[in-house]
C-alpha cells in the first residue's frame, strides 16, 4: 500500500517506518525544512531506541522517503495519515490549527479516492470537522478515520509493532478494510483490532491517557499522605498491587507526570467537558495534583536546609540534577517536570548543574543557561562537583546503579533527593548520605 504520514514527529516518525517495516512505501511528509533535510541525509532528528536501524533499513530497500512535497505526497498515496501535533491552547484547549491546515492541503492536492486517518490526538467530533474541510475542498471520494496512538516514548517501536491493541473509528466498510490490511501484520499475536465509530475512537485516546495520568497523581497523593502519615509508600504500593483488579504498573510515586501527552489531554478532556456542559471534577483534581506534585521536591529542599520559600533563600547553593527528559529513553521535554524543578531552584537563587543522558541538546532549547545559573555537565559524576545535594528527576536506567564513593569524593554536601525512589533508603543512609525519597521513610 502507498502511505503518507502528514507529519514526521515522534508519532508520524515512528509509525511511518513501522509501515514501511511491513511492506508498505511511506512518505514522511513534514513542512520543517530542517527535520526533512537532516531524515534526508540519514540523520534521525529525534531519540527513540531502534528507530535508526527501521529507517536505515527501509530507506535500503527504497521503502521510505522523507519530503516537504506534500502536493506530491498526496497524489502518490492511498491512505493519509495525519500525525500532526495538537499542542495545548493558552486556555488548554487542543489546538487544531495544524490538523486543519493538513485537511485542507491533502483536500486541494487528491487525484482519486483517498482514506484520511487522523491519528493525532484530537476531541471528539474533529474527524467531522475534518470531513467538512476536505468536502469543500474537493470533488473527489475520501473517507476520514480515526486511529488513536497509544505507542509510549522510549519504546515506541515495540508498541507500534506489538500493540496490545489498536483501535479505528470508521464510518465506511472501504475504510475498515483498508485499515485491517493495514494492521493485519501487527496483530500476529491475536490482540485485537478494536472497531468503532469516529467518535467513541476519538474519545478513547483521551479515556485511556486520563485514565493513567489519574492513576499517577493518586498514587502521588497516597505518597504525600503517606509521608504525613508515618507509611511508606514503597510498602503500600506492593500492598495493593498485589490486587489483580488494581496491578503493580503506572503506580510510581514521582514529581509528577510531564510529556507531550498527559498533561494537555488531561486539560484538553476537562474542555470538552465544559463544551458539552459537564464539569469533570475528577480530571480537574488529576491536573491540581499534578501541578503541586512538581514543588514536592523543591521544598524538600527548602526543609532540609532550614530556608524559606523566598527569593534568594538558596543564594550560594549548588543543587546537581540527573535527568532532564519527562521520562527515561527520549529526549522529548515537553511539559518535563525538570523545567519546573529547575526554574524554581534558580529563582530561590541557586545555581544548577544538570546531566541528561540524551536531553541535553533539547533542554538548552527551552531552558537557556539563566545567565550562567545552569550548565549541563557531560557525565553524571561531574554534575555533581561541589554540589551541595543531589536531585534525582529522571529515573534513567544509568543513575540506578551509582558509585557513592565517587558522590562521596565530588559533593560538597550528603544529601539525595529521589524523585522517583529508585534508590534503598536504608544503603544510601548507610553508605552516609541523608535520603528523601517520595513518600517513604
Ligand atoms: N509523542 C507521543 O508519545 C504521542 C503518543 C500518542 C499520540 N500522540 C499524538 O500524536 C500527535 C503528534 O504528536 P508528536 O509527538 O508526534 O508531535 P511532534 O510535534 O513531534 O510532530 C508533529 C510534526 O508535524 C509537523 N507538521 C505540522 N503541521 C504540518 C503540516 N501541515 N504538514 C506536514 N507536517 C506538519 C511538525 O512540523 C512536526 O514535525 C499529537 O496529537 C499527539 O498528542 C503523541
């Protein structure tokens, strides 16, 4: 099948060389001139383990093409897919802007029938919305699909190749087929292809996301109360995971949930509530949680060190930070809650040394230096020179296992912030050091 993927981000990305990956000849159509020119040249704009290796292969065997010709794209494709982002709005709403002008650009550019396949994340209803830019555009057939994404950042291959499920909204016998075809070769291991109409498909996608991020901020909630309470969260999470109906999986307590998903569907779902007249008290309360869960443990710091919350409390401390990305395995730092750590560590007057395996480049794009206040380190180790504690915000595989003797010789102070409890509190305290972790004792 020929397939364009409107879109070469880290969904169209990976989706469009997992489809070349089983047979099909994809276009990865973007309209950023850098990122087609660096895919043309054999670079991979983004990290996402595996992806090179899919793109090389298939770029070999001249089954995936990188372009900016959308016009061209289009002409040359059966399916579309549209894996344009829908960024959060200044009022939290999904802004459309980018799936609307991808509509009315394939619309103008069809040659023949074409199957439009949103598979951006967007509300209910915008595949209609779709449909009536397309219809005024063109004279030709086309059906409009929804394929909600559920693959994850860090093992976006390996969800897209063996999905647990992959769900399509149709409204046409001709789009079902062709989406089947589509999927027919990830479904090996019988987990289900999932059918339904647009709608009820458009609104799994933010069902599924909320469900999780509701998931993480009440265990962040237990974790707090925990602390107040004299529990350990570490015990109470194995306590109830045990349950079946409750599991082990997505009850981490952390400094909160951040990346190009959770946060601005959470707040995009809380919208369509109030477009439809429903105030979802629940989801609301999932974002609050969230929001506050970043200042944990920043003022964990401010506790330990006897400081106020004022400007300036943290003057002539240096605070080592590991991990910058929103999760380990990507370098994406949208919504990261190390923003928020980092910012607010600075503005009490700290300085900040900070180390990301892969981050880095993408960190200095959104955070700067702050006039000298930050500099990024190029190991773990030398981020943490004469720091006077050591925060913990991504849990990277590398900073699982770490040599104290080496903190021991390079910090000034003995002082861990675990935002993430990878670490015994019981070996950091017996190899000297004074541990925080989230919620435990
Ligand atoms: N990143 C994830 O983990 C993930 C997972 C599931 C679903 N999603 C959803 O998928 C969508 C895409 O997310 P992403 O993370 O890949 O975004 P992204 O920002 O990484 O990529 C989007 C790409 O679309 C391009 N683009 C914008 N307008 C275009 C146009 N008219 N024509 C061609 N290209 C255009 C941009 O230049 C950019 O490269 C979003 O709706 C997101 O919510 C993301």
């Amino acid at each position: 099948m020929n397939i364009t993927m409107i879109g070469s981000g880290y969904v169209g990305l990976v989706s469009g060389a997992c489809l070349a990956d089983s047979g099909n000849n994809v276009i990865c159509a973007d309209v950023d001139k850098e990122k087609i020119a660096m895919l043309n040249s054999g670079k991979v704009p983004i990290f996402e383990p595996g992806l090179d290796e899919v793109i090389a292969r298939n770029i070999k065997e001249k089954r995936i093409s990188f372009s900016m010709d959308i016009d061209y794209a289009v002409k040359n494709s059966d399916v579309i897919f549209i894996a344009v982002g829908t960024p959060m709005s200044q009022t939290g709403e999904a802004d459309l802007t980018y799936v609307f002008n991808a509509a009315k650009m394939i619309a103008k550019s069809m040659n023949g029938y074409k199957l439009i396949v949103d598979k951006s994340t967007v509300p209910v209803g915008t595949a209609q919305k779709v449909k009536e830019i397309i219809s005024k555009n063109t004279k030709h057939e086309f059906d409009v699909a929804s394929n909600p994404e559920f693959l994850k950042e860090g093992s976006a291959i390996e969800d897209f190749a063996k999905p647990d499920r992959v769900v399509i909204g149709v409204d046409s016998k001709k789009a079902s087929q062709i989406l089947h075809d589509i999927y027919e070769p990830f479904l090996r291991t019988f987990h289900p292809l999932i059918v339904m109409d647009v709608r009820s498909a458009e609104m799994t996608t933010y069902a599924a996301n909320c469900f999780l991020a509701t998931k993480i901020s009440f265990i962040n909630e237990i974790s707090n109360l925990c602390e107040k309470a004299q529990a350990d969260i570490n015990l109470v999470r194995e306590g109830i995971g045990a349950d079946k109906r409750i599991g082990y999986e997505f009850l981490f307590p952390g400094v909160g949930y951040g990346g190009s998903c959770f946060p601005k569907d959470v707040l995009a779902l809380i919208h369509t509530g109030k477009s439809f007249g429903y105030k979802t008290k629940l989801l609301e309360a999932v974002d609050e949680v969230n929001e506050e869960q970043k200042s944990v443990l920043v003022n964990k710091v401010l506790e330990h060190f006897q400081k106020e919350n004022i400007e300036g409390a943290l003057d002539g401390f240096t605070f080592c930070v590991w991990g910058l990305s929103f999760k380990p395995r990507t370098d994406d730092m949208r919504q990261a809650p190390s923003l928020v750590i980092i910012d607010r560590l600075i503005k009490l007057g700290a300085c900040v040394q900070a180390f990301d395996p892969v981050a880095e480049e993408s960190a200095k794009s959104i955070l700067g230096n702050y006039n000298g206040k930050l500099v990024y380190a190029s190991s773990q180790y030398e981020a943490c020179k004469n720091a006077d504690a050591l925060l913990l915000i991504t849990e990277w595989s590398e900073f699982r296992k770490i040599s104290f003797e080496t903190l021991r010789q390079t910090m000034k102070g003995k002082v861990i912030f675990d935002g993430r409890n990878i670490y015994r509190p019981k070996n950091v305290r017996q190899e000297g050091f004074v541990y925080y972790g989230m919620g435990t004792l």
